[in-house]
C-alpha cells in the first residue's frame, strides 16, 4: 500500500476520464458469491422469513460488466429489476476464516448491480441471476484503508434520476465479517473472489405497479466513500 501511495502521488493524469473505457473492477473473478435477502427492509417487502444463515447464491463471470457500460435485458423477459449492493473484494486467500478476523482477509468495496430476471428467479435462482451483461460491477475498488468499517456507509439506488433505495449497511441481517466466515466454510476463497451484500427494500418487483427497467433507462448506485457506478439499459440483440 506504502508503494502504490507513492506512485500516485508523484503521478499526473494522463489521460480524460471520459476517454476511458471501463472494465468490472475484478474482470475475471473465480468466485461471485451473492447474499440473497440480508437486509430486514427487503425481506419485509418480499413476504420472506429471515434466513437462519447467509443465504448465498453463485453468479457467473459473464453476467459482469464495467461502469458506463450497457445493462443487457434479456429478449424473454421484460421482468428485468434492479438491486443495488456494496461488495466486498477479497484480497488475501483463506479457508474457515474467523469473524474476527474476516475483515483482514478483503482488499477493499465496490458498487454492484445483482440484475434480476424476476419470472425466471421465481422457478429458478440461478437462472434469473445469471443472465450475461447483468451484473455492472465499479466503478473502482477502495481500500480497506479508506473504508475500515464498511457498515457506516450508505448505499443509493437511482432509476433516471429518480431515488428507489436508500440505506445504510449496517442494516444488514448478517454482517460483512459474518458472510466471509460462512463462504470460506463451504469454500476456499481466494484473491480477487466477489462477495455481494445483498439489496436493501425498494427493487422494481416489490412495488405495486412493479417497476421493471427497460432499454434507455439509466441506472445509478452511489455509494458514500466509494462512488457512483452508472449503466445503461439495452435490449439483447435479436
């Protein structure tokens, strides 16, 4: 960390942000492991019981794209809902990690985007979650020096500008350290793995009428500390 503080400091830009094209933050992770109904808010509004543990589920690599980039919508469903997440990056590998000692195993947080195809996820978890080009990943990675509590950050979710989540983390049924604990259990996890927190109340199927994106739209999930991450929706070419 000392050296990369260095060479930023004595660095100059050179080149325009809006000139760069941006990748997900960890283009080819191993693993994505998501936290499914881990914030009371959501489970209240979904009709769900509490989990007795993480209830995790697995994306794919190609449901990952980059900050700025096209949100895909599948062409056999227009039930295509949004879920803003804070993520966690791993940084140093481990197998049956303590929950005191979780949080020295992450490199540092991003924004997420868990798209969902929602009539698929009602059959199926894995299939409306793993749809390719639904899951924007970004649009950078903070360290854990700059965010040493992840649970005092807010997380905001905007449809076109207009706000439909709001929350802080430390609403989460289960905490940051309690998930790493619970993953590396099932499974080793190594550096560069991808875990998301789960999406608080406010996702397009929970409103009554349902709220579903569709192509054009814009897509936003600021989070305090880290940033925005921005995307695009468009349909799947035919």
């Amino acid at each position: 960390m000392a050296a990369m503080h260095k060479a930023a400091r004595d660095a100059k830009p050179d080149h325009k942000l809006a000139d760069i094209k941006f990748l997900p933050v960890i283009p080819n992770p191993s693993k994505i492991l998501c936290a499914g109904i881990n914030y009371r808010s959501h489970a209240a509004e979904t009709g769900r019981e509490l989990p007795k543990q993480p209830s995790m589920f697995i994306r794919f690599t190609d449901t990952l794209i980059g900050h700025s980039g096209e949100m895909i919508r599948p062409n056999v469903s227009d039930n295509f809902d949004f879920e803003g997440e804070l993520t966690v990056v791993i940084g140093k590998a481990g197998r049956h990690i303590k929950s005191e000692n979780a949080l020295d195993h992450v490199a540092g947080y991003t924004c997420f985007v868990d798209g969902s195809v929602r009539d698929f996820q009602k059959f199926s978890v894995t299939s409306g979650k793993n749809f390719p080009g639904t899951g924007p990943l970004g649009p950078w990675l903070v360290t854990t020096d700059e965010i040493p509590d992840p649970s005092k950050l807010t997380l905001m979710t905007r449809l076109n500008g207009k706000e439909v989540q709001h929350s802080p983390t430390d609403l989460l049924i289960y905490s940051i350290p309690q998930i790493i604990a619970f993953c590396s259990d099932f499974t080793a996890l190594s550096s560069g793995d991808i875990i998301a927190t789960g999406t608080p109340e406010g996702v397009g199927h929970s409103r009554k009428p349902p709220l579903w994106m569709k192509a054009g739209d814009t897509l936003e999930v600021e989070i305090t500390g880290i940033g925005t991450l921005r995307t695009r929706i468009a349909d799947e070419p035919d």
